[in-house]
C-alpha cells in the first residue's frame, strides 16, 4: 500500500482530470484530458513523428553534451597547465558564467544557421562552462601532498596531468554531469523553441499554437523519457568512473607488467 | 668489530649535509621565520631522527631538503638520488596496490617488468602477496602505509626522507614498521631522516638524534643514539639502558617549548 502509493496518487488525479474536462469545456480546452493525451501519444508514436522528433532532440541534446563536456574539461586542463592563460582568461569566464547561455542564442543562430548544429551549439554552450569549472575546481582541489609526492618522483608537468589532475577533475566532472545534461536537454530544447522544423521542442510548440493541448502533453511524455533516458546513461558513465579513470590514466606498460 | 668501525670512520662521506640553514616567509608583509641555522649531517647507513612538535617546521625542512622548497639562506647539499615516504599514504584510488607502487617507475619510464618482480618480493614479505590486485580503499590503513613504504623502497634511491610516516597507524604495524626501516636503511646503506613528534619511535630508529625547538625551529639538542639492534623498536627500547636518561633529557626539552 505504501510503496504504491505514488502510483495511486497518480490514478486519482488522472480519474479526476478525466471527469473535469468532460464536465466542463473550458477546462478540456486549457489542459485537455488523459484520454485525449493517450490517442495523441499513440497516433503520433505510430505514424512515427513522436519517435522522429525524440530522436532528433536526444541527438541534438547527447552531440552538444558530449561537445560541451569534453571542450570544457579540456579547456579546464590546460588552465591548470598554464597559469599564465588561467591569470588572462579567469574575469573572462566569471564574467561568461554569470550571464545565462541562452541569452547568447541570437549570435547561434547567426553562426550556425536555424538547422540541428544550431540547436547542437546551444546544447554545447549550456554545457561547456559547467565542465570547465568542475575540471578547473577539481584541478585547484588536488591534495598538495600528492602533487609534491609526484614531484619528488621526478615528474613532469604534464605527466602531473596525467596522473592526478586529470582523474581528479574527471570526478569532479563526472559528478556534475547529471546537472549537465539538464542544461544540454534544455539548450537542445531552447534552440527548437526559438527556430525549428523538427524536434519535441518543435513538435510541442507547433501543437501549442495550435490549441492541441494534449499533443502538447504527449510531447511532454516524449520528453520526459528523454531526460529519464539521458540520466540512466550519465548513471551508468559515473558508475564506471574508477574504470575509466584508470583506463585513461595507468599506463598501458604498467598494466602489463602488474598481470604478468 | 674495531677493524668494521675503522673503516666505517674512513668511509665518513655525508650523504645529507644542511649548513646554518634558515627558511622564513613572507606574511603580508612580515617575515616570518620558519627555522633558524640547522647544521647536521648524515652518513650512509645511518638514520638522523628529528623530533619537534607539530608545526615545528619539521616537513619545511624535508621540503627543503627535497628541493621542493628552496631555502632563504644556508645549504643542503645531497649525494644521491632521493626518494620520500609522506606522512599520509597517498595510494591513488584508482590503481591497485601493485600499480601503485609501480606509479614511480612508471614515471620515470623504467623497466616495469623487473620493478613489478621486485613489488611482488617486497609484498610478499610484509605479508600483502594476496593484495596486489586489491584498490587502496579495501585496504586497512596499515597495510596502505607497508604500500606507501614498498613504493618508496622500490625506487632504490640513495638518500630517503620519512615525513612522520607511521602517524597515523596502530601501534602493532608501526612496530613492525619501525624495524623493516632501520633494518633496510643499515642492510642496504641508504642515509635516512626520519621526522617524528614520538620520542620512543625516535629513539629506536635512530643513530643520530636532534630535538628542534619551536618558531623559528634552531637545533636545542643533538646527540648519537646508541641502542643494541635487539632493542630497535619502540618497545624493545625502553629495556636498553641508555634509554631512560636520553628519554627523559628530550621530554624536558620538548616541554620546555610550547
């Protein structure tokens, strides 16, 4: 009963919304009903335009994620490797960091045209500055102890890179990507909000304009999946954090060596 | 036996020589002064303990010596290569205990096969031949530093610092601990400083001992500790005779400073 309940409380107000808007029009007409979201949510997955459009959003979302992560955490490396770059270039990204992304939108739009790479360049953008603080902050808060360890081991900078910078702010990376990812969904969504022909952004506006309020919410379920699919995926990654850390920092040699 | 310390007199190279040594800081403007004229020197075979309370300067003066932090006047000159056992373990989480200790060969792109035979001899002889393949988190905290101390002694290095390496594990492991490296700095003629804030574990390690006073840190007390190798733990030690006096001599010193 208990561990059921949340599905219950589902089921009322479901029950309830059902006999609301086939009680009063006006109210059918601002948010629809469930039966109506169940035949748009079918028609529209069998005729495959939902399918189409999830796909197209989760690629342009994923793409500007992964974009976005990577430049980011490269980015925060090589402030790490060159003090002088970081001393240069800091105000620029406190000042960057401070004004919403998507205000940057109308410059995309220029650059990249209304197509998937615009919505691509925003979904990176929204993600790019959250990586390169969590890799610059997860570099700053390597242990001094191991830094000067290494150092006595003889090595180089770059190779202090490798070693315990790189995992440290790979971590700090990966924890932040579930917050990350949100910011790509939501960039991906913007762009097709502002300018698309494709897309649940898209999809869900176009249904808007049009007074199908229970398309609108069939977009929304897509939706959704989406973000619930995305965040299993980040789950898994960080799952495996250990392992990829070690993957990319252990050398080949040594691994070797230790199985012999 | 007159004839081995004729020859050990002969063989008086310092391996680890510092000359009035002083390191002060800058602080907003005021120097502050971290230690003051340290003379000593070390010889091969030999281990110098240097006792002082927390926040004497004890690991500003192995920085120095280690080249990471360079002195405001005075010199250091060393004779060989160098290796640092830290005070906290520092096992990277995401090696095994076998990777780890192959962490310096690896950075100095030496022969990893030989150096993984050689950890695999040393772990068998602290008893971890089951755990090479362990991660450092399911370790206890003893055998993390035994770890610690097998990746410092695979680098073979001539001169080795202990930063108060045993601090923080229990009292059976640092027992053990504290024989495996007086027995190791004598057997294989290394010169060694071993930093520590306990007395007795100072005193069954060393063959020269000095007490730094605090802030700035100055030499008050310099003696050679002479203790039969039977009595070489922090046990063992208070049965030798010249325990209690030199024991006691240094408790009067280090209470003196607050």
């Amino acid at each position: 009963m208990y561990t059921a309940s949340p599905y219950m409380l589902f089921l009322v107000i479901l029950t309830a919304w059902e006999l609301f808007s086939t009680q009063f029009a006006r109210f059918n007409f601002l948010f629809g009903a469930p039966s109506e979201i169940g035949v748009s949510l079918v028609s529209n997955t069998l005729n495959g335009v939902l399918i189409n459009n999830f796909l197209i959003t989760g690629y342009e979302a994923l793409a500007g994620f992964l974009i976005g992560v990577v430049l980011g955490t490269v980015v925060g490396f090589i402030l790490w490797y060159s003090p002088f770059v970081a001393h240069i270039s800091r105000p620029y990204i406190v000042i960057l960091s401070s004004v919403p992304v998507f205000a940057f939108a109308p410059m995309v739009i220029v650059w990249f045209g209304i197509g998937v790479n615009m919505k691509i360049a925003l979904a990176a953008l929204g993600t790019f500055l959250v990586a390169l603080a969590q890799a610059d902050e997860g570099a700053k808060n390597v242990d001094v102890a191991e830094y000067r360890l290494l150092q006595t081991f003889g090595a180089t900078r770059l190779q202090i890179l490798q070693k315990i910078i790189f995992p440290s702010s790979l971590s700090w990376v990966l924890a932040s990507m579930k917050l990350n990812v949100g910011f790509a969904l939501l960039g991906a969504f913007i762009g097709e909000f502002i300018s698309a022909n494709q897309g649940l952004g898209h999809f869900m506006i176009r249904a808007g304009s049009l007074y199908d309020i229970p398309s609108v919410f069939a977009g929304g379920v897509y939706l959704i999946a989406l973000a619930l699919l995305i965040n299993w995926f980040v789950a898994t990654v960080e799952k495996h954090k250990m392992k990829i850390i070690e993957f990319c920092s252990v050398s080949k040699k040594t691994k070797q060596a230790s199985r012999l | 036996m007159s004839l081995q310390s004729s020859q050990t007199k002969q063989n008086r190279v310092a391996a680890i020589q510092t000359q009035a040594l002083s390191k002060h800081y800058l602080s907003n403007g005021e120097i502050v002064p971290v230690l003051d004229s340290i003379s000593f020197d070390v010889e091969k075979g030999h281990i110098l303990a240097v006792v002082g309370k927390s926040g004497s300067g004890k690991s500003t003066l192995l920085n120095i010596i280690s080249g990471l932090e360079a002195a405001s006047s005075g010199t250091v000159s060393t004779n060989g290569s160098l290796a640092y056992v830290p005070q906290r373990d520092l096992l990277l989480p995401w090696r095994t205990v076998l990777e780890n200790i192959l962490l310096p060969t690896e950075i100095r792109n030496g022969n990893l096969v030989a150096a993984a035979a050689q950890a695999r001899q040393l772990l068998a002889e602290y008893g971890l031949a089951e755990f090479e393949t362990a991660y450092p988190n399911d370790i206890s905290g003893g055998m993390r530093q035994k770890v610690s101390l097998i990746r410092t002694l695979i680098q073979d290095a001539d001169l080795v610092l202990f930063d108060e390496p045993f601090s923080a594990i229990d009292f059976t492991a640092r027992l053990q601990l504290v024989k495996e490296v007086r027995s190791y700095v004598v057997f294989a003629q290394k010169a060694a400083i071993f930093v520590t804030h306990s007395i007795e574990e100072a005193i069954a390690v060393s063959d020269e001992l000095i007490v730094l006073g605090n802030r700035p840190a100055q030499i008050i007390y310099q003696t050679d500790v002479v203790i039969p190798q039977e009595y070489r733990d922090p046990v063992q030690v208070r049965k030798s005779q010249n325990f209690q006096a030199l024991f006691e001599q240094i408790w009067k010193l280090l209470s003196k400073e607050i």
